[in-house]
C-alpha cells in the first residue's frame, strides 16, 4: 500500500505604483516563479504470513474445500517466489483416505494475490508422483522429484531425483534438462519391482514344488 503525500511550492508576484496605478501581472519575468507540485511516496512495509500463520492458512483452506480424508502431515516451504518481497509458501500435504498408501497433494500461496490454490504435475514420466521442495527462490523451485510406483499394498518402490520446477498457473513444471534423470530413476522404480514380483514367483514355484512331493 502507497501514501502519496503532495506539496505546492508557489510565490505570490507584487507591483506596487501610486495611488492612482494599478497592479499588474506582466507576462513574463525573469524573476517569475513557477508553481509545481511534487509527490513524495512512501512505500508501506512488505508484510508476509509466518509459518505458523501460512499452515493455519492452508488448514482453514482444506476444511472450506472440503478435502476427502485426513491430514497426516503438512509440509511448507517459505520463499519469495512472485518476487513481490513478501514469502511465497510451498506446501505438501499428506491425506489419508483409506487404503495401503497416502498420496501427497501440492498447493501453493501467493502472496501478490493472497490466495492458495492447488497444483498438479506437469510434463514427465508415468511413475512421476511428486516434488520435494527444499529451496523456493524468485520464480524457481529447487528439489527433486519423486518417482514411485507400486502392485501391492506390500511391494513399491521410489526413487528421488535432483530437479528444479517452476509453477505456471495451476501446473509444477519441470525444467527440461533434467527429463533424463526422471526417466533415469523411473527405469530402476520399474526394475526393481520387476525384480520384486520375479522374487515372488520364484518362492510360490518353489512352494508349490514341495506341496507336489
């Protein structure tokens, strides 16, 4: 918020004559002044949300929007991403809604707009999941992303890698360079659990080897 405080500088122009002249305002003078007006601005102080106040914020936002399950676990970064000057929260928020896993969910608050909306991926492999943000700088997020895939509520597999991301409207957009250490890391998520359900055969042949003796 600006205050715009204006001051007028101006000088009054006398002629003085008998009692019979008249006062008169030449048309120009060497020693005419000319009123001006400045404006001084003062620029009012940057506030931003503290954390505590951003995870109240998120929290209110969730119950208003009414997301299914429960909050297990809410992670935020702070950072002045808009590059307003004021902090810009990252959040990450862990929701149960029954089953064998939880599935994070990303929002963001902008505080140009002093809302929160929620992301969703953008561009990268089958396996992409979700981003760890350890870092949030002017219009950059720096942090990995995580690979993860799973066939039983007992057998997944993950892999992180190194990546940075900016938002762009309602979308976590990977920087393209760093495409082929996500497709890196899914290849071994999906070798490994290739690797897990061979292991599982293998030991239900076996079993049913010795049942047939």
């Amino acid at each position: 918020m600006k205050k715009i405080i204006y001051i007028a500088f101006s000088a009054l122009l006398f002629s003085c004559g008998g009692s019979n002249e008249k006062a008169e305002t030449p048309e120009s003078t060497a020693d005419s002044t000319v009123v001006k007006d400045t404006a001084v601005i003062e620029e009012a102080p940057v506030k931003s949300l503290t954390e505590a106040e951003a995870k109240k914020a998120i929290k209110a936002f969730l119950k208003k929007n009414r997301y299914a399950g429960s909050v297990e676990e809410i992670k935020l970064i702070g950072g002045n991403y808009t590059k307003d000057g004021a902090l810009d929260y990252f959040y990450t928020v862990f929701l149960y809604e029954g089953g064998d896993y939880m599935y994070p969910t990303h929002f963001f608050y902008d505080s140009d707009l002093e809302t929160i909306r929620e992301l969703s991926l953008g561009k990268g492999p089958d396996t992409f999941q979700h981003v760890i943000v350890k870092k949030m700088t002017e219009g950059k997020l720096i942090g990995s992303a995580v690979m993860w895939s799973a066939f039983s509520g007992e057998h997944s597999s993950s892999r992180e890698a190194k990546a940075e991301f900016t938002i762009v409207g309602n979308k976590i957009n990977v920087e393209p360079s760093y495409f082929p250490a996500l497709y890196s890391a899914e290849k071994k998520v999906l070798r490994e659990l290739d690797d897990m359900q061979l292991e599982m055969q293998q030991a239900a042949d076996a079993y049913n080897s010795e049942e047939g003796m």
